[in-house]
C-alpha cells in the first residue's frame, strides 16, 4: 500500500486529490472521476475511455501479430531441423 495522504472534507463534502497523484493519474480540472463503495471502503477512480480503451485493444493485436510471427518463425524451424513428419492420426 501506497503512502497515505489525509485531505479534510469540506463542508459541502468537497475534498482535494494530492497533486502527486493526479498527475500520476493525469487527472485535471473539468475531469470526471468514478466514485463507488467496495468492500466497505471509497473507491475513487478514472474511468477508461474509449480511447483508452482502443488503445489497450491495438497494443493486444500487436502483441499477438508478433506472437504469431515468432510461432512462424519456429514451426519452419522445426520443420527445417525434423523434415516431413507423418500426419496426427
């Protein structure tokens, strides 16, 4: 767990996030955040864009488009050192 920072709460039930984490969280001014109750506690979050999102998704098909190209690589590998093997039955 991370460093604990205490904030008062406002009258109006208003509090400040410490600016270290909403850089760290790229959080600013006019930003919607997700606030929500989990396991008895106050759960504030950033929510995922759709951009954020569809980058997550592009990052994936990457990483499996390079997985798929290193599985070539060794299928003709293996094919190159074994030679013809007899089909699965």
């Amino acid at each position: 767990m991370g460093e604990v920072k205490k904030r008062r709460v406002g009258d109006r039930g208003q509090i400040t996030l410490p600016k270290e984490l909403r850089e760290e969280f790229d959080i600013g001014g006019g930003d919607e955040i997700e606030i929500r109750k989990e396991s008895g506690k106050i759960v504030i979050e950033k929510p995922i864009t759709r951009d954020d999102l569809a980058a997550g998704y592009r990052a994936r098909a990457d990483q499996l488009r390079d997985l798929d190209e290193e599985m070539d690589g060794v299928s003709q590998e293996a094919d190159e050192y074994l030679g013809d093997v007899p089909e699965w039955e």
